[in-house]
C-alpha cells in the first residue's frame, strides 16, 4: 500500500514515533514521560524489523518447514539489542523516578517545579 | 505547554516522514537490506555457525561483540540502580552537596558520622539488608488465591525458561528470553513471598559474582575464541560442537546473568 | 601489516568492561578496595592504549575484525587517528580516579562504593569503545553504555534535585539516542551494511537523497544534544553541577565530546562519499558554535555557584569545538580536535579543584568561599591556572586551540567569527576575575573556610598535576597536532571547501 | 651575523625560576631575599655578557619548543631587545632594593614578590621574543602576572583597578591576538624581520586592520591616547609596581610593541608606502600635548606622574611612526631615558609617601629639607623631563626634533617645544613648593643622631637612577653605553632602505 508515494506501515511508525515524543514532551507526570520514551523506543524498533521483512516471508530459522525467503535476520538481532537497552534505560529512569518520589513525594513536573 | 509541544513534534515529523518516504519499499527482495550483508548470512550462516536460528547466529557470532556490550548496558543498568542513594532520609550532614547548599557543614577532615542509623533502614546493599530483614511477608496484602498460583506456576514458568534457553538455536527464544522469564518468576515470588524471602533463593555470596556473570562469560569465551582462533570472539569455524558448546555457556551466562540483573533491579527499587 | 599492539584493540575496550563487572565481587569484604582495583584497571588499559596509540605512529590506522569476519560482514573495530582520543582519555581517567578516593568520604556511604566505581569503569570502556569501533550499531550500544552510566553517575551524589537533574538528563539523551537509533537504521535499510567503511561506499553509490540528508539530520541533532550545543544544552548545567566533582570532571571534560567524536565518525562516512554539500551545514555549525560561545559565557556570568558557573563553561567550549569544525579550513579543525582533549584537562582541573575546595570548606558558591586561598594555596593555584586556562589566555593550554581557531577563521575569511572567538572568550573573564578576586583578595567570611586544610595528597596530587599538565601543554602546544593532523588533513578534501 | 646560544632563553627563565622559589621557600624572609637577588645579579650578569657581541652585530637565538609547525617559541637577542633587557634588569636590580624597603612590614610579600620576579621574566621574554607568537605569550602572562601587584592592597578600589586594568588590557591583548592571526595569514611567518614581513601583495584593506588590531592591541599598554584610561586608576597599586608599572614593565612592552609593529612587522618602506604611520604620528602628537595638560590638574601626586608618563610614551611612539633614522634613534633611547628618569619619580614619591604620609602636591610644602638628597634626585628627572642639556631628556627631543625635520613634519618640533613647557608646568610647582616654601607645620624631630632623610633600601636606588640620568645625559657618545645599542639597533631597522644615522 502506498498512497502518494508513502509506504503506509512507516508512516505508521513514525506517528507512532510523534506520539510517544508528544507524551513525553507534553506529560507533566514523569511516569507519564517514561512511557512516551518508551512508545517512541517502540516505534522506532518497529520500524527496523518492518524494514527486515520481506513479501512473504519466512522467520530465519533454518528448519524444517521455512523456506525462501526469510526475513533478514540482522534486524532482529538489532532489535533484541535495542530492547535490552531500552529495559536498562527504562530500569534507571524509573529508579530515578522512586527516588524523586521518595525526596520531593510527587512526580509531577508541575508541583515539582513549586518546591522550593 | 502543549501548543509548543504540537509544533515540537510537527517539526519532528516532517523530516522523519520525508526521510521514511524516499527509502526503499520494505517488503521488495531486491531492497540492499536483503541483497547486502543479510543475504551472506542467510546463504552460508548454517554452516558457519552450525546455528540454525540465524537470529541467534548473528546475535552470538557474527554480531556477538554487540551482544557482549548488550550484556554489559544490562549490567550498568544494576550498577546505575545500586548505586543510588537508597531510602527518603536526607544522608547525614555535609553529605550531599545541595547545589545551594550554602548552609554551614561540619569542617572537611572530621571523620564522617557513620551511616549507622541509615544502614539499618537497608541502605547498606544485599548484605545488611539480609542479615536484618524484618520477617514481613510483603508490603502488599496478597490474597491467598494468587499467592497460591504463583507458587504453584512458579517452578513451570521457570521450566519454560528453561526450553526456551536450551531451544534458542533452533527456534525462536535464547538467552535474553529466558533471562526476562527467569526475572519474571523471581519477581512475581518476590511480590507474593515478599522481596527478602524472594531474594534468599539467591545466595548472598553468589550475587556479586551472578550478577555479573554474562559479561565475564562473554570475556572467557572470548579469549577462548582468541586462544583458539586467533580473533577475538572467534568461533572455531569447521568444529560444531566447540561452536555449540561456546554458545551454551554464553547463553546460560545470559540467561542467568540477566534474570539475576533485572531481578536485583526490581528488588533494589523497592523502598 | 600490523604490529603485535593491534591484537590489544579489543582487550583495550573490554578490559575496564570486565574490570566493572568484576568490581562488586572483588570488593565484596572491603567496599573500599573497589577504588584501588578501577584505578588499576585502568592503569592496565592505559598500558594498552598506549600500545595502540604507538602501533598508530608507527604504521598508520589499523582495524580489527572482531571474531575473525571480514570487516563488512562481522564487527569492525578500527583505531585511526580520531580514536586517538583514548589515549588521553584513559590517562584522565587514572588522574581522576585517585582524587575520588578521599573524595567519596562525604558522598556516598561504603557500601555504595564498589557499583560507583563500576559505573566509572563502565563510561570509560564504554568511551573507548565509542572511539574505537567500526561499526554503525556497535556505535550505538556503546553510546548507550556511556549514556547510562552517565544518568547513574549524576545521581550518585544525593537525592532529589539530583535524581531530578539526573531524569532530565536522560530523558534527553535518551530520545538522542533514539535519533541516532533511527538515523543508523535509515543508513542501514539503504545501504543493507552496518560498517562504517561499507556504508560510505554505498551512499556514494546510491548518490544522496532525501533520506540520506534525514539520516544525516538525525545523527547532526542527536551528537549535538551529547554535546549540549546551545539550543538542547538544557540538560547539561544541572547535571553536572550537581554530580560529585569527579564526576563532573568526567561528564563534563569527556563525556560530552562523545558528541564531537560521533559528528567526526558521521563526517568520514558522508564525506567519504561525497553526497553532502556541507556549505549550509558549515554554516549552521558556525554559527550555532558562535551563539554556544556568547550564551555559554553570558549564563556562567550570573552564577553564583562555582561548579554551575564551570558547567556552563562546558557550553562555552564545545561552541570552540563546533565552531572549529563548522570553519573546516586546515588549522580551525585541528584546533577543534586538540580542544577536545585540551578542554577535558582544563575542565577536569577545574572540576577537581573546585570539589576539593567544597570539599574541605563545605561551600559552593562565590559569597562564601571568600579568601580560600589563604588556607587552600595550592587548590586555588590549579583554580587560577584552570580559569586562566579556559579564558584561553596564554601561556596554558586553551589558549593554544584558540589560536588555532582563530587561525582559522582567519584562514577561512571568516573574519566575524574569529573575532568572536577571541573576544567571547574574554567575556567569561568578567567571571573568573570575580572569583579570583574573592578567592585571593577577599577577607574569609566563615570560620570554615578560615580554618579549612589543603586536601590529603590523594587529592592534591591529581588536581597539581592537571594544573601543571594545563601550563606545560600550553607552552609545548605543538604535541597533540602530531595525532590530529594527519586525520584532519586526510578528511579535509571532502570538506566543504 | 647569528649565533645559537642559550643565553636570550636563559635570561627570562632565570626570573622564572627565581619566581618559582620564592613561592617555595619565600616565607623565609632571608631565602626570599636570596633568591631575589641572586636572580636579579645572574640575569643581569647574563644580559651584560651579551653586549659585547651586540655592539658588533652578532643576534644570538634559541629555539625553544615548535608550537604551530614553523612558528615555535623562539628567542632572539638583537640590539634593540638587548637594549629593552639591559633597562629592564638594570632596573629590576634597583627596583628590587627599593621594594624590601618599601614593602617592609607588608602583608602577603611571598605574593608580591613573586609576581614581581615573573613581571621581570616576562618583560624580557618580550624584549627577546623572536616572533609575533612569542612576543604575545609573554605579553598576555604579564597582564596577567600583573593583577596580582595592581590588587595588592586588596581595598574595593585597588579590586576595581584590577578589574578596569585587566579590561583594558585583555581587550587589547584579544585585539593584538586577532592581529598576530591575521599577520600570520598574510604574510605566512611571524618571525620579526629587518624590512618587515608582510607585502603589499596582501591588500591595503587588509594591512590596514593587521595595523589598526596590532596598534590597538599594544598601544593600550603604551597609554595612546583613548587607550589610556587604565593607567593613572592602577596608581593604587604600591609604589615599587608603579615604578615597574610606568617605567620598566607594562607600558615599555606596549611601546616596545608598537615599534616592533613599525619596524619588523611592517617595516619601514611599506609603511611609508601605506601611509599608515601618519595618523598614528598625529595620534602621539596629541597625546604628548593633551596628556601633559591633564597633568597640569592633577593633585595627586602618583596621578601626575601617571599623566606624565602617558604624554612620555607617546614620544617613543611618534619617535616610531615618523619612520626616520634619527627619530627611531630617539624612540629606542626613549625607552632607557624615560624608564630611569620616571623611575627615579617614582621612587621619590614612594618614599614621600612611606616616610611622611603625604600623597597630594599641595601637602608636600618644604619637603626639600625633610628629604634632600630624594628631592635633588626629584629635580634632576623633572630636568629631564622638560629637556635641559646635559640629561638624558635633551637627547630625546634633540634627535627626535632632527628626525622630525628629517621627515618634513615640522610641527612636531612645536608639540616638542609645547610638551617641554607643559612638562616645566607640572614639575616645577612641585619643585618650588619643595624648596621654596616652609612646611605647615615643622616635621616631626627624628631620634638623635639621624638625618632628615627617607631609609637607607629607598634612597640608595633613588640616587643611582638619578645618576644613571645625567650619565645618559653626558655620555651619549661614549661607546658601550645605551647610545650605542641604540645605534646597532636603528641600523637594523634601517639597514633595508639604507641610510642610518
């Protein structure tokens, strides 16, 4: 599908990208925040398995019952890579976020900035 | 706030579409991400790797350096967590520089009043919080039903992690996988059981060593790989088995190393 | 032909790696011993990098196929003369990590101190690492170390306002490194390679297009917020004004040239393949570096606090940096490149100073520290040396890579720019002079600083050393070109010019 | 004719050295002293074995350290930094002596005399500099290694001095900066050469901004004219910086600097191709006349000095731009003759000061009987200074006055004859208030046995500067003194277009 040239399954991807950005960017509350990275993190992980596929298709795994043609396996091993990352980002920021709530008792920017 | 935000994506996504816009078509067979690199592997990576989940292939061996590191972003996320501060009491004085902290702190040289009173609240880490943990079951009522599905399911769950382990070459699943699923049981124990009971199925001696157990494995399989080799994180190409056997040792290293990480990290944000 | 050094390339990198990850068992009796071991790790990867930089003067840039691949169809590490960088690096680091010892006293009980020093060892592997490799996504998950080390190291010091300063750090870094995620999966789904090298060679092929100047774009902007340039410089004052001093030392004299080393990389790759015209983006460099200058100095200038006045000028210095490279002529790049190690020894001069100033008197800001020299000579000495260093004033280090830029300029017929070179740093002054004239010629307001002692040797020692590194380098300005040089002038025909 | 030899590198490092040690052991008053004079006699020992060689032409070099590739830090013993040095360790020696007994008593003296040591190493740094880079390494280290001396006092008005004086002159040190760049640009070398080392190749345009930054840049330590404002401010400082301030250091580099420009960056042919030394002739000119009549108001005693001395920098100046042999003559003596003669000023003033509190000219009614041999050394400079024959003021104007009529610009003999009245004008007030008018109130009797005098560390400089004037005065023509240096020098300058004195 490709209406004005667009290859839709990006564009969805980088909507998806634009809202996660605007959760993050618009949210006062920080968990909030954190989920817009994620979905942004999300969008973009997306986005390289989507340009691995191929028409058709087989998962790479040479086994019994696939055939030509697979899917190309480096965006997969990219993608894997990126989840852990995107967990130990996530893992910090939260920490991040306890503590702030532990400190201050809130998480929203709004009341957070109030305090002196 | 959120009309600024509008235009801030806006002007995100403008040049993201026109830059998704002019790649190639995702699904053709001719795009270069299938013609490149990714068609090398497909065609010979059986009988380079003896793998056939090229997935894990690439993960271990062609790309096993990105893995290595992979491993290592895992393990600086425990080490980001451990070394917070832990707690909501304000350290003892003269302890945290306060960016205005303008108020008087006892004089530079005078030894430090030791944290005594903030280590009985666990701030000391694995080992004081061990050997003081109060016999609390856990901070939330848990209702009967639940605590006895997850004790009950427990042991299967973690009977899946461990085929997905041992199957990951040939189907999809490997070391990360089951790491999630091994963290999964523990943290589900942990929040029926309460975390000290939870974390009593991991010795405390073994932890410092646990946890970090993927890299060290990725390093020692490495210099095998080089002893053997000649390259670093070299795969003996025609010797299937030594291939296999490298390959459980850092999956199992993943595997473990990785559940006892996310683990620890549930279990530390606990305050 | 490569000597015995390039089998070291990979241990270099993994060494403090592991050393990190062995750090928690090791000091698993003795907290304290964790200190001693990271910095003998990196004594350890100091040795080799040394090994690597040698192997570099002698026989040229080297690569290394991890795992035996060819370089496109596994991981390439490559030490060229950019990857030089480490080489200084490391050496920071062992000079940093000493004064941190006595430091922590005051900042993190024992326990804390083993997954503290781990978390070091882990930004500087995860640094060689970014300068070493070949590889577009190994690029990526090295950033990715880096970066999260850096949000944790933040953090470390206290509660609150910098678990704060520390989320906002990474939740900006975190969508810059998502940019960068993006923009290498663009390269990679047009050209199907990973490598460096390998991608340069196909985007020459395909010849430009929208998505390659995006992909572009997107790695321009995400290198730029590492950096902090001046419009996504937000995150950076907090943080490092309010991570421990060493820390600071790090973030602020090394960490934020992950951005200019990551620009270089992308650099080689576009204009290896000749599908870039630079002149707009030069441009847009100089000027943003220009405004990064002004407003670096211009915010430092109402700071009462001295590490928040220092982490500005970070801001200050980088707009040096880009600048330089916006310029491209010969001398405004070199000067750029020796900046990048200048500015990390002059920042962490400063850095080290100013904590051991805090340190021993419990003060931060200028009001207060009034007459510090009194009881601090030889701190305030490597105070004053820093600030005149970074003002870029003769004879110290900084003055050196000003010369080159303005050179530059000059050489580039961009005469405006030199002049708001030379005189945007003079700006800053205003600054400094306040602070030396309240450390030195001021009365002391507080008992505490009246009373205050030197700081042991473990903390002395690094902050006289970096000092006196400043003043030598300033006169014997001419050693880091003999790495620089090369590099730039072989990047140089692609360049805009 | 060149030789490579250690000494030009010696001699700066030498101060350097001394400087390192008194912040080292210099708590002890002995060891501080020590030091101080030893460094002061070596250096001085070291200049003085150079002369000989100079007088016959040889340039001794060294090669430091390579900095850009071709340009390093070199240094380069010629005639006319070898005169510059020889005033300038001549007169650290004496400065020295007068400063223990000034600053006795004193607070934070490590401090001072430190600074002071790494002024003097710098001030010869200058004079030896081989090349553009060299010379504004040195020149920027003593702005700064000044600020301390200015600030000594540590009062809110000695911390706003410092603050004007760094303003200035790291303004124009950024100004001299964009010109060192913009030289080597154009000319591809910055080493000093005798005919200059830029070419009309570059563009008038160009040079003009090359000219105007270099200008600017040292002319704000030369006090022309609207550059001048930090100068008679820093007379906060305490008298020995002054004297080092006004007469040795800081305004010598500005004006040693601006003849560098003329001569060995320029050179003289070009200028006078380019026309460029003309209006900053004129600029001199009126700060030789406007400075002086500011000097005419002034009460405080420093301050008039102050003013004096930007009217006497300008001479050297104008000495320079009219681009004549027998006016660089007079510019190169310039430097010797004002140096000892507003020395000597300043030293008397300080000892004013230190012995009876006074700091205004109309407090100092009869100080001729209280300090007689002070006040005699007084009017020997002020003779200088107004061009009596005989001291070494005359021959000054003498030559300068030729050189003017040589380049056909009459009218600078009339701002001589102006400047020599107005001169007369400030300093005889003082000197007849001095002698011919009875103290307010009689002095205070010392204890028996003891002259009216100031102490012995002061007044023993105060008469050998004195001295050293009216010998410059009488021996003009007698070789190995001063006149010959200056000689060898104005005919390296010139020695291109042919023509010496």
């Amino acid at each position: 599908m490709q209406p004005f040239g667009l290859d839709l399954d990006y564009v969805a991807v980088v909507a998806l990208f634009c809202v996660g950005l605007y959760m993050l960017v618009a949210k006062s509350n920080l968990l909030k925040k954190l989920l817009g990275l994620n979905v942004m993190e999300t969008s973009v992980f997306a986005f390289i398995v989507t340009a691995g596929m191929v028409e058709g298709g087989d998962p790479p795994i040479m086994v019994a019952g696939t055939s030509a043609p697979y899917a190309s396996p480096i965006p997969h091993a990219m993608v894997l890579t990126g989840i852990v990352v995107a967990v130990s980002v996530t893992a910090v920021a939260l920490a991040l976020i306890v503590q702030i709530h532990a400190h201050f008792g809130t998480i929203e920017i709004d009341e957070l900035k109030e305090l002196p | 706030m959120r009309p600024w935000s509008l235009l801030l994506v806006l002007l995100v996504a403008l040049p993201l579409v026109a830059g998704v816009a002019t790649l190639p078509p995702h699904d053709a067979p001719d795009a270069p991400i299938h013609t490149q690199v990714g068609a090398l592997y497909l065609e010979r990576g059986v009988a380079e790797t003896g793998m056939k989940n090229l997935v894990t292939a690439v993960l271990l061996n062609y790309r096993g350096f990105d893995t290595f590191i992979e491993v290592v972003v895992i393990f600086t996320a425990l080490a980001a967590v451990l070394a917070l501060p832990k707690g909501s009491a304000p350290l003892p004085k003269g302890n945290a520089p306060l960016p205005k902290g303008s108020a008087p702190v006892p004089k530079g040289n005078a030894p430090l009043p030791q944290p005594d009173a903030a280590r009985s609240q666990g701030v000391g880490g694995a080992r004081s919080r061990e050997e003081e943990a109060p016999e609390v079951a856990s901070d939330v009522p848990v209702s009967p039903v639940v605590r006895f599905v997850v004790r009950l399911l427990a042991p299967f769950i973690a009977m899946f992690a461990v085929a997905m382990l041992f199957r990951g070459h040939i189907t999809p699943g490997g070391g990360f996988q089951a790491a999630a699923v091994f963290a999964a049981v523990f943290i589900a124990l942990g929040l029926v059981l309460g975390q000290d009971r939870a974390a009593r199925l991991v010795p405390v001696d073994w932890r410092p060593w646990l946890q970090g157990v993927a890299p060290l494995a990725f390093a020692l399989v490495a210099w095998i790989g080089w002893r053997l080799t000649g390259a670093f994180l070299g795969y003996p190409i025609d010797d299937h088995t030594v291939q296999e056997a490298m390959g459980f040792v850092l999956e199992i290293a993943i595997a473990v190393g990785g559940g006892v990480v996310l683990a620890r990290i549930f279990l530390e944000m606990e305050t | 032909m490569t000597g015995p050094w390039a089998e070291a390339l990979p241990w270099a990198i993994v060494l403090p790696l592991v050393g990190a990850a062995l750090t928690p068992a090791v000091a698993v009796r003795h907290p304290r011993v964790s200190g001693f071991w990271a910095w003998g790790v990196l004594l350890v990867t100091a040795v080799l990098t040394a090994g690597l930089v040698s192997e570099l003067v002698a026989r040229g840039p080297f690569s290394y196929g991890l795992g035996g691949w060819a370089a496109s169809y596994g991981i390439e590490l490559r030490f060229d003369h950019f990857s030089a960088w480490v080489l200084p690096l490391v050496v920071l680091f062992v000079v940093i990590v000493p004064f941190s010892w006595r430091y922590l006293d005051h900042v993190m009980p024992d326990e804390r101190r083993p997954p503290f020093y781990a978390l070091l060892l882990l930004n500087a592997g995860g640094m060689i690492g970014f300068c070493v490799t070949g590889d577009l996504f190994n690029l990526f998950v090295f950033t990715e170390v880096v970066s999260l080390s850096s949000y944790a190291l933040v953090a470390v010091g206290g509660r609150g306002l910098a678990a704060f300063a520390a989320l906002k750090y990474l939740f900006i870094g975190a969508v810059s490194s998502l940019l960068m995620l993006f923009a290498t999966a663009q390269l990679f789904v047009l050209s199907g390679s990973l490598n460096m090298a390998d991608v340069s060679l196909r985007l020459g092929e395909i010849g430009g297009g929208t998505a390659v100047m995006v992909a572009f774009a997107a790695y321009a902007v995400s290198f730029m917020v590492k950096a902090a340039m001046f419009p996504v410089h937000v995150w950076l004052p907090d943080a490092h004004a309010i991570a421990p001093s060493p820390v600071s030392a790090v973030l602020s004299g090394m960490v934020v040239k992950v951005g200019i080393v990551g620009m270089l990389r992308i650099y080689q790759i576009y204009f290896g393949a000749e599908v870039l015209e630079l002149g707009a983006f030069n441009l847009a460099l100089v000027w943003l570096g220009a405004i990064s200058i002004v407003m670096g100095a211009f915010f430092a200038i109402f700071q009462d606090d001295i590490k928040l006045m220092l982490a500005y000028s970070t801001i200050s210095n980088i707009g040096y940096i880009v600048l330089g490279l916006g310029l491209a002529s010969p001398y405004a790049v070199i000067g750029a490149a020796v900046h990048v190690f200048n500015h990390a020894l002059i920042k962490a001069t400063l850095f080290l100073a100013a904590g051991s100033i805090i340190h021993q008197t419990g003060f931060r800001t200028l009001s207060d520290l009034r007459g510090v020299a009194r009881t601090m000579p030889q701190t305030s000495a490597a105070m004053a040396i820093g600030a005149v260093s970074i003002v870029g004033l003769p004879p110290t280090a900084g003055f050196v890579c000003k010369w080159y830029i303005a050179l530059g300029a000059f050489e580039a017929n961009q005469a405006p720019f030199g002049f708001a070179l030379v005189f945007g740093a003079l700006f800053i002054f205003i600054y400094y002079i306040r602070m030396l004239n309240a450390f030195y010629f001021q009365p002391p307001v507080h008992a505490s600083v009246a009373q205050a002692s030197e700081t042991p040797w473990s903390m002395r020692g690094p902050v006289v050393l970096l000092a006196s590194l400043c003043l030598i380098l300033g006169v014997l300005g001419g050693i880091p070109l003999t790495f620089v040089e090369p590099a730039v002038l072989d990047l140089l025909p692609f360049w805009g010019q | 004719m060149e030789v490579v030899d250690v000494r030009p590198i010696l001699a700066p490092f030498v101060s350097f050295l001394c400087a390192g040690l008194v912040f080292g052991f210099g708590r002890s008053i002995f060891w501080r002293r020590f030091f101080t004079f030893l460094a002061a006699f070596i250096k001085m020992a070291l200049v003085l074995s150079m002369l000989p060689g100079t007088l016959q032409g040889v340039v001794y070099v060294y090669q430091f350290v390579e900095f850009t590739p071709g340009i390093g830090i070199g240094f380069r013993a010629d005639a006319y930094g070898m005169f510059f040095s020889l005033v300038s360790s001549t007169l650290w020696v004496f400065t020295t002596i007068y400063a223990i007994g000034y600053m006795q008593g004193d607070r934070d003296r490590v401090r001072f005399f430190g600074f002071f040591a790494l002024c003097v190493s710098t001030t010869v740094g200058v004079a030896f500099a081989e090349n553009l880079l060299t010379f504004f390494l040195f020149y920027e280290t003593l702005t700064i290694c000044t600020y301390p001396l200015v600030v000594h006092a540590e009062t809110p008005e000695a911390l706003r001095a410092g603050r004007i004086y760094l303003t200035y002159t790291l303004i124009g040190g950024g100004f001299a900066l964009v010109g060192a760049v913009m030289t080597l640009n154009a000319a591809g070398t910055l080493t000093f050469a005798a005919p200059g080392i830029l070419g009309m190749e570059s563009g008038v345009a160009t040079l003009a901004v090359i000219f105007l930054c270099l200008i600017i840049g040292f002319g704000v330590k030369a006090a022309i004219m609207p550059l001048h404002g930090w100068l008679p401010i820093a007379m906060v400082a305490p008298t020995p910086v002054s004297a080092l301030l006004h007469a040795v250091a800081v305004v010598k580099v500005g004006a040693f600097g601006v003849t560098r420009v003329i001569y060995n960056v320029f050179g003289v042919e070009l200028l006078r191709e380019l026309g460029f030394a003309t209006p900053l002739a004129l600029l001199a000119g009126f700060t030789i006349v406007a400075a002086s009549t500011i000097a005419l108001t002034q009460d405080h005693l420093k301050r008039r000095l102050a003013y004096s001395t930007i009217s006497q920098l300008s001479y050297i100046v104008l000495g320079a731009a009219l681009l004549t042999p027998l006016a660089a003559t007079a510019a190169v003596l310039h430097i010797a003759n004002q140096a000892f003669a507003k020395i000597t000023m300043f030293f008397v003033v300080g000892a004013i000061t230190r012995t009876t509190g006074k700091k205004y000219v109309s407090e100092i009614d009869g100080i001729g009987a209280r300090l007689p041999w002070s006040m005699a050394a007084f009017s020997i400079a002020a003779l200088s200074f107004v061009g009596v024959p005989l001291t070494a003021g005359f021959i000054t104007k003498w030559y300068l006055a030729l050189g003017a009529l040589e380049a056909d610009a009459w009218w600078y003999v009339l701002v001589l004859i102006t400047s020599s009245l107005l001169n007369a004008g400030y300093f005889f007030p003082i000197l007849h208030r001095a002698y011919f008018r009875q103290a307010k109130e009689p002095w205070p009797p010392l204890e028996p046995g003891r002259r009216f005098e100031t102490p012995k560390t002061l007044l023993f400089p105060i008469v050998i500067c004195a001295a050293y004037v009216l010998l410059l005065g009488v021996t003009a023509e007698v070789p190995g003194m001063p006149f010959s240096v200056a000689q060898v020098a104005v005919d390296g300058f010139f020695a291109p277009v042919g023509g010496g004195p």
